[in-house]
C-alpha cells in the first residue's frame, strides 16, 4: 500500500468536506487554487479514469498493482464529484442509487472507452442559403485494424425535416391502386405539385437518409461548416442507466467534464431515449 497516496487522498477529502460544509471556510489561496485544479475533470478521458478509479488525485494514473486501483471505497467518493452540483433536475436519491449500482463491490460496473454505447453530439453552425444555420452531428467511435475513430453516423438538420414533413391527414395527394393500368402516367401531376409534398406520395414508415443528403449539400458547396458551439455525450453503457456528459467552464471546484443528466430505464425506455438523443421520432 502506498502510504503517501493514501494520506494526500484523506487530506483532499478533508479539504472538500470542509469546502461543502461551510462557505465560511478559510483555505490558503494556494492550496485552494491547487485542489480546484484537480478537482477539475479537465478531459473526457480523464473522466473515464475518474468514474472507473484509475487516476489519483494529482491526476497521476493507477495501474492494477496500485493499491488505489478501482478501490471501492475511494470510488464512491470519486464517483460523487463526478455530478454537476448546480443541477437540481438530478435528485441525489438516484445519483445514490446510480452510484450503489456501479459501485458494488459485489458487481462493479465500469467504463469502457472502446466499449461502444456512447455516442458523442457535436453543436454546429453551418453557412446554408445565405444565412447561418444550427447543425447537430451524432459522432461514434469505430473500431480498426489499428486503432479506432470517430466518425459521424447521424445529423440532425432541421430545414431538411421540415422538408420532408408529411401530412397525415392528406386524403387527396395519392396514387390510385389501379395507376398501374394508366402505366402510372398520374405520375406527372406528383411532380407537377405546386404544394411539392412529394413525401407524401411514400410509403408510410419512410425514413428520409439525412446524413446523406447532407453529405451531398457539402460536397456542392451548398453548406459550409463555420465553427462548433457545443459538444456533450451520450451514455447507455451501465444497464438500465442512461446519463449525459457535459462540460462546465465556471468558477469553483465542481468543473470540467460532469454528468449532468442522469436517468434510470428499461429497455424499451431506451430505445425511446435513444430516439430522442437523435431528435428522430415515429
């Protein structure tokens, strides 16, 4: 056991326990600046370190021999800082709850980095049309011959959805069952529309490929990628747990990359979930 790793460990606990207990606590400022340094969870991997218990709290990594390494005890503590504290949506009961469940000694559940089932969500603005316009890309990781990437596997751009809107109460837009006898000549008055609600004319569960027709808009320079604006990601790792990772650029120790949604749910609750993540609904 690495008796200097444990000490430094109880002395940040004391110091945050006194920082949570009391606004009124004086710290040295350097001491403090340092402790908010590394309570900041600075990257996305470091959150994985951080949520499974292989990183020390000077961010030094833990390897299997290390007698820290995914310890239960500290992890459950480690596990707490992980919350975005300012966000009263998520109840502490079922933050306890989450954190019993991947915390049992018993059956512990950790984080897997190439272990698929999370996807990242990537906020953009777009040049379209003259104007600026919001894009959201849907990233996930791939696994290669070497190594893996991310690449991006779904978008979400509203002026396309509109486009292919359909009317559910349209009786009068169709296509005759005996067209076929007519040679489908009736096809002239679908694309001679002046409405142009050719989706209409599809069948019930068509699903438009938006990605691909973003992919062509690109590539004929009719949309310009201009800059990021936000990226979160999207956990379904845990069973029956979904919970959302966003960053915090504030003052304080409670910063960084932190879980700032967090749900409990069945299977069938996930795929509706999921669904929503990708703003695609039936």
């Amino acid at each position: 056991m690495n008796l200097i790793k444990w000490i430094s460990l109880f002395v940040y606990i004391q110091f945050y326990l006194r920082v949570e207990a009391s606004a009124q606590t004086i710290v040295a400022p350097t001491l403090e600046d340092e402790v908010v340094l590394y309570a900041s969870t600075k990257q996305v991997n470091q959150f994985f370190r951080r949520f499974n218990n292989e990183e020390s709290i000077d961010g030094s990594r833990y390897y299997e021999k290390d007698s820290l390494y995914r310890n239960p005890i500290t992890r459950s503590f480690f596990l707490n800082l992980l919350f975005d504290k300012e966000n009263s949506f998520v109840k502490e009961d079922l933050k306890r709850q989450f954190i019993q469940y991947v915390g049992d000694p018993e059956k512990p559940v950790f984080l897997d980095f190439h272990g698929g089932n999370w996807i990242a969500q990537v906020n953009t603005i777009f040049y379209w049309e003259g104007k600026e316009v919001n894009a959201t890309l849907f990233l996930k990781l791939q696994e290669e011959k070497i190594g893996s990437k991310w690449v991006i596997n779904r978008v979400c751009f509203r002026p396309f959805e509109e486009f292919f809107v359909k009317d559910t109460q349209d009786t009068v837009h169709f296509l005759h069952p005996l067209s076929h006898e007519l040679e489908f000549m009736n096809l002239y008055k679908v694309f001679h529309d002046d409405k142009n609600i050719l989706q209409n004319y599809t069948e019930r569960n068509y699903d438009p490929d938006y990605l691909a027709l973003f992919l062509f808009e690109v590539k004929k320079g009719n949309l310009r990628f201009k800059t990021v604006t936000d990226v979160k990601f999207h956990f379904f790792q845990v069973d029956n747990w979904y919970f959302e990772l966003s960053q915090f650029n504030r003052a304080g120790y409670n910063t960084g990359w932190l879980i700032s949604d967090l749900q409990k749910l069945d299977s069938k609750e996930k795929d509706s979930l999921l669904k929503n993540v990708y703003n695609r609904y039936e």
